[in-house]
C-alpha cells in the first residue's frame, strides 16, 4: 500500500479490520518474539560471569588531621629512634666480644690439649693406663 491510500483511510475511518486467521498469527508472533527473547537473555546470562556482590563496610567518617609536625618534634622523634639503633648496635657488639672471648678460650684449651698429648709417650695402644701399668712394674 501505499502512503496516500494510508492516509485516506485514516482520516475517514476505513481501516481494515483483520481476520481470525490475521490475529491467531499476529499473537503466535508475539510469543514468539517473547521466547526468543527469553532464551537471548538466558544465553547472554549464562556467558557472562557473574557478579559478585560487594558489600562494602559502613566506614564512619574521622576528622581530618593535620599533618604538620613542628621541626622540634620531628627532630626529637628522630634523635629517640637513632638512640635505640644506636643500643641495638651497641648490645650486638657487646654479644660479638663475648662470642670472641668464648671462641678464644676454647681455641686455648684445643691448643693446651694438643700440647699435652704431644709430651704424653705413646707405648702399646698409647692409652694411658698402660703407661701407669708400666711404671708400676718399673718401680715393684
């Protein structure tokens, strides 16, 4: 049809009316057109990955402060945190003598020991009860 023969039939009422056969298609188009659409957005849903609900925490708003610190301050700060690496270090060096101190008489008495074990005559299986045996049978 058309425009003007349109436009006719609108001004004076003639408009068609459709037949049983018209509307029965009419509605099984519309169901149609409802499911396809259904199935679209069960498509297009499953293909999406979900969305995870965050709640976010209720956070109470604090007053801001001021980040300004006087020179007095800041430098008191710093000087108390130099003191105590300044301990730590100092405690660490105390622990490092004693260590020494401990490694040094260790280290004395290895060498005192090999010492005497040098001077000690070795007879028979070199133990030292053979050597007092020894002696004694020298001396009855």
């Amino acid at each position: 049809m058309n425009i003007f023969t349109r436009l006719i039939e609108h001004w004076f009422n003639l408009e068609k009316e459709e037949c049983r056969s018209c509307d029965h298609l009419r509605l099984l188009l519309e169901q149609e057109r409802a499911e396809k659409s259904r199935l679209l957005a069960l498509i297009i849903d499953i293909n999406s990955p979900k969305r995870e609900v965050v709640k976010e925490a209720i956070v109470t708003p604090q007053p801001i402060k001021s980040s300004y610190r006087p020179w007095r301050v800041k430098q008191a700060e710093l000087e108390a945190q130099d003191r105590k690496e300044a301990q730590i270090r100092f405690n660490q060096a105390e622990e490092l003598k004693k260590l020494e101190q401990e490694m040094d008489a260790v280290n004395k008495e290895i060498e005192n020991a090999s010492k005497v074990s040098q001077t000690i005559p070795i007879h028979g299986n070199g133990s030292p009860r053979e050597e007092q045996d020894e002696e004694h049978r020298a001396v009855s």
